[in-house]
C-alpha cells in the first residue's frame, strides 16, 4: 500500500478512528499498549494519535501546570509521566471539553512520541515529527514533507 501524503491531509484537521496497535513505554513502564485510538490528520504534519483514557496508564501521570489553545480543537491540559527513573514535564496533553468537531476525543490522552522511551505502531518504531513542539507520528505509512522540518523552512 502506498504511504499517505500528508500534503494531502486537510486543514482544517480530520480526525478518525484506528485499528492500528500502538504501544509506548517510558521509563521501563508499558504507557499504553493496545488498538482503538483515534488520529487527528492536518495538512502536512503527521497524525498524532490519541489514546483512549480506559488504556493508558494513568497511574504514571501526574497533572501540570499550564493549558494551551488550539483553533481547531480548543483548550489542552498537561501531564507530566512519572516513573521511578524520572520526570518527563509535559509530555503528554488531553482536551477535556474539546470544540464540536472533535468531541470524540474528549478525555482522549496525546503525547510527544519524542519524549517517550519508544513508541511502536503496529511493531513499527516511530519517528518523532521535527521541531518538539508538535507531536506527530512518523512511520512508513506517512510520507512527507512534514511540518516542523529544518529542510523544509517553508513549513516551519
């Protein structure tokens, strides 16, 4: 099967459903391991996906301070992932009360796969998206340019 363009992704962002397995560990600890997470698809970034609240292992994060604002999705809190081997500050998000577009990921748990010890789809190591303020999802379904990306300045 042909990689996705994520060129061709929309914008404003779609967002659907995934049978993809993912699994993410941190700190020696399984973050999540399972299907039924949902990607949200923008115009030139890789999906990032969501987690389903009932998967994650919420006894590894901690609430943190500060909230941030997307056009498309709304208002975002923070974790940080505690594990016997440290802290990691923000490194994952939700969107507790999310805009109508994108209520079926209200609650749902994102992270930044750079920060983790390793994120795998469908046994595939990810790739971090460039410039550590997004937090997409490489992996050899996806081709890009993507956003982010210092060889592509136009898009950063």
């Amino acid at each position: 099967m042909a990689p996705e363009r994520v060129a061709d992704y929309p914008r404003p962002p779609r967002l659907e459903p995934s049978d993809d397995h993912v699994l993410i560990t941190v700190g020696g600890e399984v973050l999540f391991d399972g299907k039924g997470c949902q990607r949200v698809l923008e115009t030139f970034h890789p999906p990032t996906y969501y987690l389903p609240p009932t998967g994650i292992a919420r006894a590894l994060l901690s609430p943190a301070a500060g909230r941030s604002f997307c056009e498309w999705k709304g208002v975002a809190e923070y974790f940080d992932v505690v594990t016997a081997k440290g802290r990691i500050h923000r490194a994952v998000w939700r969107y507790p009360s999310p805009t109508p577009s994108f209520q079926a990921i209200a609650g749902w748990f994102a992270l930044y796969p750079g920060l983790m010890q390793g994120c795998w789809v469908n046994a595939e190591p990810v790739i971090p998206q460039p410039g550590g303020f997004y937090g997409g999802w490489i992996t050899s379904a996806v081709e890009g340019p993507f956003k982010g990306d210092p060889k592509h300045p136009e898009l950063i």
